[in-house]
C-alpha cells in the first residue's frame, strides 16, 4: 500500500491520554444510576443491566494486569467516523498490557461479520498499520441491526469458539441500545461474553450528561468548515454567486450548527427551530430571500446558506406530506409504477389529500420526483437523498422574481449547490479525535477487565488538556427511555437534538444578525495535525460552549 508522507509521519503520533490510565489503574464505582425516562419500563426490560454505578478510573500503586489473556472482538457499525481505527489501537494496548498473550479479533463489514462468522485477528502489524489513520477499512463497516435472538445465538457460538471474553461495539445510538440488549441477553443465559460500547457518529447525536461527544464529530465538523471556509473565500473574491451548503446530518443539526460557528456564514437552518417554531418550508425560502435582499441592497449580491440533511422532515408540512406518500405507495406502487413517466407527477397530486396535494403541487419537478422515487427497503422515502440545496435555491429563485415583479428586489442571483458528507466521515482524525478516540478503546480494555457488561466507554473533561481527562464507563440503561419505533414502543438511546436552549445555538442566535448582513467570513483552514497547541488541539466549539460557556480561539 502506498502511503503519503502525512500518513508516514502520523503513524509515530503517540495519542495523548488521561494521566490515570497510563500505569496501573483502578475502578473507583459512583452510586446506582436511573433511565433518563421510563424507569419502570426499562427496568422490567433490563433486570440484570439497569441501576449499575457510572464507573471511573484512577491511578493505582498496584499491579492492575490479569493473570490470564483477555480475548476481544469488535465490531465497526453503522456509517464511518474518522477516529475508528484509533478506537481499535487503544482496545489493543489496552488488552496487550493486561496480558501479553490477549488477542483482538474483528469482525468483518459489521454486525454480518458476528452472525455470519467472518473475522481476522488483529495482529500487532495490522494495528500499526491504521494507527491515527481515518475510515473503517481495517475490518470494514456495515448496518445490519443486531437485533434477534437468532443473531445472539448465532454470534455467541463464534464468540466462544474463539474464546472471547468481550465483545466492544463501536456504533451510534441505535447499535449501542442493540450493544445493551445483548449484554442483558448474554447476562441472563450466564453466557461468560461481556458487552462493551463505544460512542461513534460524526452527526455527533450520541450525547448527554456523561458522555461529552460521538468521536468523529470534531474531524467531519473540521473537514466541512475548512470546504466552507474556502467556498466563503472564493465567493468573497468573485463576489457573484449564492453557494447553497448542505451539510450531513441525518436528523439533527450539531455539523451545520458547528460549521456556522466555526465559518460565519450569512445564513445557517437549524432544523429543530424549524420544528419548534413550527415553521412552513415558504417561511423559510422568505427568510433565506429577505437576508439575500437585504444584501442586495447593499451591492452583496453572494452569500453562503448552510441547510442540515435532515430538514425536509423537521418542516411539519413536509413531515405529513412525506408520511402521506409512504402510505400511499407502499398500498399503491403497481398502479403508481404502471402510470406514465410524464403523468407521475398529476397522478401523486390527484391521488393526495387537498392540504398535501397543494404542498406536493408547489414543490419543483425534480424534488417531487425524488420523493416518489427514491425510497430505502421499508418503504420509506430517503430522505438523504433529496437534494434539498438545490429544492431551496429553485425555490428562492422564484421568489425573488416574484419580488422583483412587485419592486420589491433588484439584485442579481446565481446559486451553486453543494452537499458535503461522505468527503469529511473518513477524513485522517483530527488531534482531538485521534486522542479521544484512542483514550475510549483503552477504557474499554479497562471496563472488560474490571468484568463490566452494558457499559457505554466514557472520556469526560475534554476541553481541558488531555492528561486531566476523566476515563470511566456508563450504564447504557442510564441513557434509555421508551420509544414509538415501527408502531411498537422499544427501549432505545435518547438521540441528542440541538438544544434551543443550549449554549451553542444561544451563542449562534445572538450572532446570526450579524452574520447574514455583515461579511464576517472565518477561513478555518485545513486540520493541522503538528504545531501551536491552540491550532493542532481544540475541540469543536459545540463543545467548547458547552462545557465552558466559551467560544475559543477562532
Ligand atoms: P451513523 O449514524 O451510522 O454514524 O451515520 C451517519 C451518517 O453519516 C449520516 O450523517 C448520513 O445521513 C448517513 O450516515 C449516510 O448513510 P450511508 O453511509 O448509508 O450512505
């Protein structure tokens, strides 16, 4: 494999770590823990995993290893994040300083890898290999939900034949709930396997009191802001074009949130307004002109729009509408897909209820197409895949000539779409990642040697400088509540939305003024991996607002 020269000098980077996990350590356990909600319901679905204590460790005089080897599997699921690899590295260390004889194995392309008994041993060459390096191809990553019972069993008959003690699962909300449940399940057959999680997801919505971020977050947050940063350059320079910037995010707003704060660009969506103000997609397209006019008048015609992924379904008209249609075609596809190409679109506005046909009927050609088309295997709309940058540049478009019709604008308006996603997910991990990610791998080793099941890997205190960071463990139950999922209510992870309320998006409110009239571009620049410490290490500014109250160094 060829390597650049960045990827040659990273792999001697030795990542920092708490001061308390680089001797002997020992558990230090807090008081019993609550479900965030639900108490009696999750408790009834998790008797011998809810109420256990959040654990921490901390130096120790005494000699911390273990008297025989401490085999481990893992598993890579769901979308990448920069950092996974490093998460992987630590477990290593952490297991090969236990016992020297420990043995990592990984599962290969996901939960698959379990049920279908694909995996490789993961040497010491191999772990070299990935160290500080970005993307999930050491093992490869997948989606399948482990979630049967089928899928325990079948999972523990390689487990055992490989004599694994722990299995770590390094996934975002859905597969640490899925982590949780079969810890409990392993628990109750006494099937000897512990089950560990790790907190990974650039959207950065697997979050709450113990746990500070989802690794990932920081680098893809970086990755954009940098591409933003310099499209915020270029437009300054040409001074001509509109650059609409979706950014991923499959449901909440924290990377276009963090990307606004780290870039200060003229307008950025946050989703969960939307949704709290109950706003109509035509309010939006009126705010994003009435910030284009306002700049017209002042001879800008160019600006920057940041839209999250997941908009279209925080709109609640949009929601109904998308709701609607997924009804209708799942009973209706035959009929649907039998009309004419050309007549798809009067077939869908004949066939809706009067308020979401009109909605339906006001929506560009190509955006109405792709919410008819473009659907996952349950039936329901990608809505990733709706190019809504482009929805909302058309839309404005119209009506800013509907503005100039009424004397209302003068300005001139060309738009360039953008959607920045999978360039930042396997992007070589920033500092902050690569050193949090591997402090989580090796608190995991820690965690399964301290014989904890259910337990979510936690790095806490991370704003401050890396030897004071707090290592521990969460009970997963802790952060569960009841939800209605397919028409059932499951216990699953509360997934963490941009708070309203919180710092970060208080801070952005109390800018965004500014921002939108003003020229007061930031250019990031690209992620430094060697240099002054308040370039090369600071953690995103969601953070840094939330555990500090302030923004940083711009
Ligand atoms: P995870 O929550 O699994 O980490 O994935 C998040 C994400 O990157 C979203 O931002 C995006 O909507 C989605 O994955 C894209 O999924 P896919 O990789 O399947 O195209």
């Amino acid at each position: 494999m060829t390597k650049s020269a960045l990827q040659i000098a990273r792999a001697d980077y030795m990542p920092k770590m708490p001061e308390a996990l680089k001797g002997n350590v020992k558990i230090e356990e807090g008081a019993a823990t609550e479900s965030v909600n639900d108490q009696h319901e999750i408790q009834k679905l998790f008797p011998l995993t809810y109420g256990m204590p959040i654990v921490k460790f901390v130096e120790a005089s005494e000699n911390s290893n273990t008297d025989s080897p401490v085999n481990v599997g893992i598993i890579l699921s769901g979308g990448q994040a920069p950092g996974g690899h490093n998460v992987i590295a630590g477990i290593f260390d952490g297991i090969k300083k236990l016992h020297a004889d420990s043995k990592l194995f990984g599962f290969i392309l996901g939960p698959d890898g379990l049920i279908n008994h694909k995996y490789k041993e993961l040497t010491a060459d191999i772990i070299d290999e990935y160290r500080n390096t970005g993307g999930f191809d050491i093992i490869g990553s997948g989606r399948t939900k482990l979630e049967t019972k089928e899928h325990f069993d079948k999972g523990l008959e390689i487990l055992k034949k490989l004599g694994i003690k722990a299995l770590v699962i390094i996934g975002g909300d859905d597969s640490n709930t899925n982590a949780c449940v079969l810890a409990e399940y392993y628990a109750s057959i006494n099937a000897g396997v512990q089950v560990i999680g790790c907190p990974k997801t650039i959207d950065g919505d697997l979050k709450n009191e113990q746990i500070e971020t989802s690794f990932g977050f920081d680098t893809a947050c970086k990755v954009y802001s940098e591409l933003i940063g310099n499209i915020q350059r270029d437009c300054n320079s040409a001074r001509k074009y509109w650059h609409f910037i979706k950014v991923m995010g499959r449901s909440a707003s924290h990377i276009a949130l963090e990307c606004a704060l780290q870039t200060h660009p003229n307008i950025c969506i946050v989703s969960e307004e939307v949704a709290a103000k109950e706003q109509s997609l035509d309010s939006i397209i009126d705010y994003i002109a009435g910030v284009i006019a306002r700049r017209a008048e002042k001879g800008m015609n160019f600006g920057t729009v940041i839209i999250p992924e997941g908009l279209i379904e925080f709109i609640p008209a949009m929601k109904k509408l998308i709701q609607e249609l997924n009804d209708f075609l799942a009973q209706n596809q035959e009929e649907f897909d039998l009309v004419r190409r050309s007549g798809k679109r009067e077939y869908i506005i004949s066939k809706l209820s009067p308020e979401n046909s009109a909605i339906y009927a006001s929506l560009p050609e190509n955006v109405a197409r792709q919410l008819t088309l473009d659907r996952d295997p349950h039936g329901n709309v990608q809505v990733s895949l709706i190019e809504t940058e482009k929805l909302l540049a058309e839309m404005v478009k119209k009506r800013l000539d509907e503005w100039a019709k009424e004397g209302k604008y003068s300005g001139k308006f060309a738009s360039i779409t953008h959607f920045f996603g999978y360039e930042g997910r396997c992007a070589a991990p920033s500092n902050y990642d690569s050193d949090y990610c591997y402090s989580l791998g090796y608190t995991a080793s820690m965690l399964i040697a301290a014989g904890k099941t259910g337990y979510m890997s936690s790095v806490r205190n991370t704003t401050a400088p890396a030897a004071e960071w707090i290592a521990g463990g969460v009970p997963i139950t802790m952060m569960m509540n009841m939800e209605r999922r397919h028409g059932e209510m499951k216990p699953v992870i509360q997934k963490a939305l941009v708070e309203l309320e919180g710092a970060p998006f208080t801070y952005f409110v109390s800018q965004r003024d500014k921002w939108a009239i003003d020229t007061d571009y930031v250019y990031p620049g690209p992620i430094q991996y060697f240099g002054p410490t308040e370039v090369c290490d600071q953690p995103s500014k969601t953070l840094q607002l939330e555990q500090t109250g302030e923004i940083g160094i711009q």
